[in-house]
C-alpha cells in the first residue's frame, strides 16, 4: 500500500513539473499564450504574482498583438469564453477572484479591445454584455492579430450598402444611435460631391432628421421596403426605444421631413395610415436618382423561386394526403387567405399560416409545396437549413433573424405573400436540450427558440418539410396549423406513378412492379430518369420489364449484398 501511495505520488509530481515546463516554456503561438495566462489568472485577483508568473506570456501576445499587459489577460478571458455570446464582467471577475467593481475598473481598456473590434459590446436596458466576432477567431487561430478593415465607402452604392452591414450590430445593441450618426455622417462626408450628399444638404435637415431620412432611405434602396413602420426605424435607437417627440413629429405630419416632402404616409384602402411611411417620388428623382433603383431591393428577392417559373407536375398521392393538400391549396388561394386572415385577426388569433410537410424522403414533400405555390401564384423564398448554420457562436442565430426580417419586408412589397420554405428541416424542429452546456447544443436551442418566437408572429405563409417522425419538438407542433403526413404510396398510388413517369408502360406492368417492389416516388422518378437517359444512348425506345425490376433492385444502394473487408470474402446482406 505503502509503495502504491508512492508511486502516485510520484506521478502526480511528474505531471505537476510537465504542466509547469509547459507553462515556462516559449509560446509558439497567441492562443497557446492565451492558454497559460489563462490558466494563471484563475483566484489570482490581479496580483504582481501573477504578472510575474505570466510575463512571459503576457509579452510574446502583447509584442504579436500590439495590446498592453492588462488588455491581453482580459482578452485572452474573453477569448476562452468565446463560445457564449452573452460574456457577464461579473462572471470575469468571479474567475479571477476580485470584485466585479475592480473589473469595471478597467473599462478604458475593455473600450481599447471594443475599439479595435476584437470584442463585441451590446448594450440592452437590462445588462452589458460581450462577444468575441467569428473573425476574431479566425485571426487568432492563424496567429495573426486581428485588424478590423471598413468598407471603403466611394459613392452613394457603398454609403448605402454601409447600413446592411450594420443591421446585426443595430439588432443586437451593438451599436449605439450616438456612434451610428457619428459613422452615417463620416460616411456622408467621404461622398459629399455625390447628387445624393449634395441635394441633401440642400434641405438643412438637422442631425436627428437626417440620420432618420437616411436609413429610411436605406430600407427602400437595400430593402425594396415601400412600407416603414415606426418599428422598422425604431431600431436605429438605443434598445429600440424612439423618443416620443419624434414619434410624435412623424404621426401628426409635423416632422420636418414631411414638410420638405420626403416622405409621405402608405395610403391603405384609400386612408393614410399614421404609422407607416415611405419616401416620396420627389425624393427617389431628386436624391436617389443616381442608383438603378431597378435592381433595389435585389437581395431581398435573391434566389426567390419565382411562381412564374415552376413546371407543372402531376404528383399522385394516398387518398388522406390528397384531401388534405386540396384543402390547404384552396385555403392558400388569394381571396380565400385573405377572408382567412381577416377573421383570424378579429377573432385575437395569429393570422399566420405555418404548415408542416413530414414523412419519408422522396415522398413529394418539396415538390408539392413548389405546385401549391404555381397553383395559387405564389413566389418561394427557399431556405436550406444547413446553409444558414454557422461553425461560429452567433452567427447562425444571426442569419436566421434576417432571414425572417427579409421575408417580412418581401410580404410587405409584393402583391401576393410568398411562401417561406424551411426544406429538410430536421435539424431546427428536433426536441430541444434541457440544461445544454455544449456550445452546440447552445447554438441549436437558440436557432430552436428564435424560429419559435418568429412563428408566433409570422404573418405569411410558413411550410417546412422534414423527414422527423418521432422527435419532433412539442412546441413546434403547437404552432403548425397544418401537419401534412406523407406516407409510401400504396401499391395503387404506386401503379399510377410509374404509369406517370413512363407513359408507354402498361396497367399489368406497372402494377408488377407496384407489388414487387416498396419504393418511393422519388426513387420511380430516379429509375424513370435513368429509362430515358438509356433511351438517349441506345436509341432504344421499348420498355423492357426486367430491365426494370434490374433497375428497381439496383435502385437502394443499402439493400445490394457488400464485399467484406478481410481476408476471406463473403456476402453480408443488410438486414
């Protein structure tokens, strides 16, 4: 017992010296720096102990990174905390072991690291907060420092191209209106011979009314926005809070942007409605005339699947999908939605659609929603899920929030509501985790809750297809109105599908191969495609059955028999 205490010991000090050489050798690189300093400041409060143990680590960052002492252990604190969005000084000082007042103490720092964009601020009415930006990262991984670069801003495009790069800073409270008018009329300044700077200033607009024309401005040049709520410029003030004289100024018409005719109310069934807003026609001629208005708005309507382009398809379906695909069809059709979401409204409900497509792949999910939009003459704002994900913490949930403001401003700029398509969407409708602590885990709740809290004031039409059949989220469920079940088609639906797909097939085959073989649409379609790319190169017209049945069985990669890796070859046939 004696020898087996010893010998622990003993190990115990072999790891403690190879944890202390690690720490006292040269860093190669910052975020190995990082690392150490880390390490040592945990329960240090700050002490000359600590600096001294940590100096060398502490110089090769500062000399890399062109920081002070101080200003490299905080952000290496930030940066190993990089994976929460929401960083508290609170929880820094806990770490180190001082007092939260101690850290607020070195705010001219903090305000260095924000300077220099290394780290992210947002500051809500209910606490201040920290970030470090993806790019940060990136930098840092690379061993490089990081050096923020602004957009050049060379004429009227870029000025206005300026505001859509800042609309997460503004959502996210990070960026206060005071630094926002400061960088606007920079900005400003840099094209002040253009005809927008130069008739602008003809008007004599006061800071305040001028930051506000200018992002109004901006919502119709980057957004195609025709229709500005007082929400949709509320966000350019700190925590979306609009001062009451302004608020007051724009709903009485005795702003001075009314007065000089820049902007005028939306007229909605003839009346003018008091809280929505949209640039006059003198002020598109006299200040905007130098941008091809014709493309404004162009990012909102990138990669929109237009209802005008999608090919007719006849798709068969099992009689309880059928009935009730006719039913969201009709309800979907113009003048029924509307009297839809009149009633809906008058009765306290959500006027918005959200429908729900689930069921095994190659069932015609994505497909039927593409014929329900030709038949009722609605465009498709498509969204691939795992597109929109970034490796990054933040990110993601970014890009799903302006994903959702550019289908807003879509709904409110053309004459029909499109459809919002979530395609394949199993990864944001799953069950959420309960006590996440992996910023994974973290990342897909808040996707999870966003989407929700999105769904629950979505005033268009929203269908996400998904292959989910038992771990669907129950809060979820809730807010689909409509949950459509695609089955395999039975032997019935089957027969007429192949019959669909290859026109010179007769009723007897088609059925064989119906009852042969359980296959999806998707897959008769693959072997149809397959048939006619034959016919192609042979010149081969007829259709051959067993050629068929070859494809059919050829069709599941899984079911074909697998060569074993080894010695002796076998056949394993999946079960």
């Amino acid at each position: 017992m004696r020898k087996l205490t010893m010998s622990k010991a003993a190990t115990a000090e072999k790891t403690t010296k190879k944890v202390t050489a690690v720490k006292t050798a040269a860093p190669k690189s910052i975020l190995e720096s990082f690392e150490s300093i880390v390490e040592m400041v945990e329960d240090s409060n700050l002490e000359k102990d600590f600096y001294d143990k940590a100096s060398m680590h502490i110089r090769y960052a500062a000399g890399k990174l062109k920081l002070t002492p101080i200003q490299v252990v905080l952000l290496s604190i930030f940066v190993d905390r990089s994976e929460d969005n929401h960083i508290l000084l609170s929880e820094i000082a806990k770490y180190i072991g001082c007092r939260t007042t101690k850290i607020l103490r070195l705010m001219d720092d903090i305000n260095v690291l924000e300077e220099q964009r290394y780290i992210r601020v947002n500051r809500n009415k209910h606490c201040m907060s920290f970030r470090v930006p993806a790019q940060v990262l990136d930098s840092l991984v690379k061993n490089q420092p990081y050096i923020y670069t602004p957009q050049p801003i060379t004429d009227t495009q870029a000025f206005f191209d300026y505001f859509s790069n800042v609309e997460a800073e503004l959502e996210d409270d990070e960026l206060t209106y005071e630094a926002l008018k400061q960088q606007t009329l920079e900005n400003l300044e840099k094209i002040k011979d253009s005809v927008f700077a130069t008739n602008l200033r003809q008007y004599q607009l006061d800071e305040e009314n001028l930051l506000l024309f200018i992002y109004m401005a901006h919502l119709f040049v980057n957004n195609n926005d025709n229709n500005i709520l007082i929400s949709d410029i509320s966000r350019i003030y700190d925590n979306r809070a609009m001062p009451m004289f302004i608020r007051r100024a724009l709903c009485c018409r005795r702003s001075i942007l009314f007065l000089t005719e820049l902007i005028e109310n939306v007229n909605e069934d003839g009346l003018a409605n008091s809280e929505s807003f949209k640039l006059t026609d003198k002020a598109k001629e006299k200040l905007l005339s130098e941008l091809d208005l014709m493309n404004a708005g162009a990012n909102v309507v990138k990669g929109l699947v237009k209802a005008s382009d999608l090919t007719p398809k006849k798709l068969i379906y099992n009689s309880s999908e059928q009935k009730q695909i006719e039913q969201l069809t009709s309800v979907l059709s113009e003048e029924k939605f509307q009297d839809v979401q009149k009633r809906l409204r008058a009765m306290g409900m959500r006027p918005g659609f959200c429908c729900m497509f689930y069921g095994a792949p190659g069932t015609g999910k994505t497909e039927t929603v593409y014929q329900i939009a030709r038949l009722t003459n609605r465009d498709i704002m498509r969204v691939d899920v795992d597109k929109i994900k970034s490796c990054w913490v933040g990110e993601s949930e970014k890009n799903i929030k302006k994903l959702f403001d550019t289908y807003r401003s879509l709904c409110k700029n053309v004459a029909k509501t499109p459809i919002l398509l979530f395609n394949e969407a199993d990864a944001v409708l799953g069950v959420r985790m309960e006590g996440a602590s992996r910023s994974v885990d973290k990342m897909e709740n808040s996707i999870q809750n966003i989407i929700l809290q999105e769904m629950e004031t979505l005033e268009g039409i929203m269908i996400a297809t998904t292959n989910l059949t038992g771990n669907l989220d129950k809060a979820f469920e809730r807010r689909f109105l409509y949950k459509i079940r695609f089955d395999k088609p039975t032997i019935e639906a089957r027969t007429q599908i192949w019959q669909t797909m290859l026109g010179g097939l007769t009723r007897q085959d088609a059925e064989t191969l119906a009852s042969q073989f359980d296959l999806s649409g998707g897959e008769i379609e693959n072997i149809a495609r397959r048939q006619s790319v034959s016919a192609i190169l042979t010149g081969k017209e007829e259709l051959d059955l067993n050629e068929l049945i070859s494809s059919c069985r050829l069709e599941r990669i899984a079911a074909q028999p697998r060569r074993a890796i080894g010695l002796l070859p076998r056949l394993v046939s999946s079960s």
